[in-house]
C-alpha cells in the first residue's frame, strides 16, 4: 500500500495505527510516499509499525537556477 500522510479526512499516522491494530491490515506493507514524510517518521519514531520505506515528495529549491 502506498499512503500519503494528507488525507483529507484522517492525518496518514492515526490510519497507519489503526492498521496495524487491525488483524486483517497488521502484516499489510505500507511505503509512505508524502511531502510529509521526514515529520511523520519523526512522530512515530520508536514504533513498530513496519513502514517498508519513507519517500518525501518534498520540492526542494534549486540552487542552480
């Protein structure tokens, strides 16, 4: 499962608990493709809720231009 951490109607963290509460969604692979994704491993640091990857969509400014 991909999972931005935006929603519109839930914040992605509380989801991904909820998930992993579930014994249908607990083993479910999840990759957090997000512009929040750096803050949203930083809250849920020390958890283990098996998160296979963190990818920030996050643009960045270009030095170049």
């Amino acid at each position: 499962m991909t999972l931005d951490l935006a929603l519109p109607d839930q914040d992605g963290i509380s989801l991904i608990r909820e998930l992993r509460m579930a014994k249908e969604t607990a083993a479910l692979p999840i990759v957090v493709v997000s512009a929040k994704a750096v803050e949203g491993r930083q809250e849920l640091d020390g958890e283990a809720i098996s998160v296979i990857d963190w990818v920030s969509t996050r643009s960045r400014a270009c030095h170049a231009c």
